[in-house]
C-alpha cells in the first residue's frame, strides 16, 4: 500500500513539472497557405497555389495572385499582386506591395522586385504615413528593417527625399540614405516655405520628424514672408 501510494505521489510530481516545462515555452506560430486551386509535387516538398492565394501567420498576411511553397526551407515564390500586411505590438502598422516576391514564412526576411515596389508605414499615435518606394525591397525579421536599392523615393506628409538606396530601421526609427552615384536630396514645403538641400548621407527621424544631413551639404530655403523669421544659436 505504501509503495502503490509513493509511486502515485511520483507520477503527480511528474506531470507537474512536465506541465510547467510547457507553460514556459514560447507559443509557435500557426502558418496557413490557401489557395483556388492547390497542387502538390514531390511528395509534398513542393507545393503551388494558384488563384487568390494566401498567408496567415500571427498578426502576419501575405496575399498573391499565386504561390509556390517550398517544405524544405519555407520559401515561398510569390507572383502577380502581392500584399504584405504586419500589426505590431506598438500599434503601427506596415503594409508593402509588388508585383514578385520571395518570402521565407519562418525568420519573415524575404525580397520584393517588379511593379514598382511600395512600403507603407503608419507610425504609432500619429496620424502620419510614409512610403517606400524602389527597384528592390529587401526584408529582414518581420520588417524590422528594410533595403531598398535604386530609383528609391520616400515621401511623407512634410515632403519627399530621393536617394539612390535607403535603410529602414524600426529600432530607431529611422531611414538613412547614402551617397552612391548621386546624393540623396530633400525637398520640403511647409506653409510659406520650401526647402532643397541635398548631401552625401541623410537620415530621416520620421518619430521625431527630423531630417538630419552630413558631409558636403548643399542646399537653400525659401520663405515669402521673412518678419516671423527666428534664429537661434
């Protein structure tokens, strides 16, 4: 009786540590591809989706006109209308677009080309959107940053830079452009001025709506009206 009750008492502990082992790890994420039309090769390695295909993962979408999955490395080849659209936990949202994409479902890092690719940013607790646009978006970590190389423009409310490549970066919210065959340049109009200026880097501190320039800065602002003009030191 002794020994059936210890061995009771075992299992219990047990299960309880077991239980508490699992509340510890983190929750996976649920991945869901659908599609019209589905077909599967290889014995499933390889997988297409034709017609409104689909991708839910967390807070994560990506819509295409089709879709091939790859099981091995969790590539998917997107093609024809493609739609990305994240909700991050500090409430901004960023939407993207292209006409071609490859996307890696389980680090979120992939590339965005054709159809003149677009990133759209809604900032946290402002009503304010910037855009994207380049040749080429690459993607890293679920958008935590981004590259875009060649033809790049970034417009927002305040006004619009263009830059041969650009860097977005969520962690300091910011976008840096660099000199590579032509300056980055700025231009801004605010009420009763403008602004042009252009250098051989930029960075836009879009929470702070700052633009800072370095190095061999060229550039004038225009005001029509100078009586409210302040200068400070």
């Amino acid at each position: 009786m002794i020994k059936k009750f210890c061995f009771i008492l075992f299992l219990s502990l047990c299960f309880n540590f077991c239980f508490a082992a699992t509340e510890q790890q983190p929750v996976k994420q649920k991945t869901e591809i659908t599609g019209k039309q589905m077909t599967i090769k290889n014995s499933g390695e390889k997988t297409i989706f034709k017609g409104n295909a689909k991708i839910v993962r967390g807070s994560n979408t990506i819509t295409a006109d089709n879709m091939v999955y790859y099981r091995k490395t969790d590539n998917v080849d997107a093609d024809g209308n493609i739609n990305f659209s994240v909700k991050n936990d500090d409430g901004s949202i960023i939407k993207a677009k292209s006409q071609k994409a490859v996307y890696n479902i389980k680090n979120y890092s992939g590339k965005l080309w054709d159809g003149n690719p677009e990133i759209q940013y809604s900032i946290a607790n402002s009503t304010d959107t910037i855009f994207l646009y380049a040749d080429t978006i690459e993607l890293n970590k679920n958008f935590e940053s981004a590259t875009a190389q060649d033809n790049v423009k970034i417009i927002s409310s305040s006004g619009t830079i263009t830059a041969d490549n650009a860097l977005l970066n969520r962690n300091d919210n910011s976008l840096i452009m660099k000199k590579d065959k032509n300056k980055p340049t700025v231009n801004v109009k605010q009420d009763d001025k403008e602004a042009h200026f252009k250098a051989d880097e930029i960075s836009l501190l879009y929470d702070k709506k700052t633009v800072q320039m370095k190095n061999n800065v060229e550039g004038k602002i225009i005001m029509e009206d100078i009586n409210n003009l302040e200068i400070k030191k």
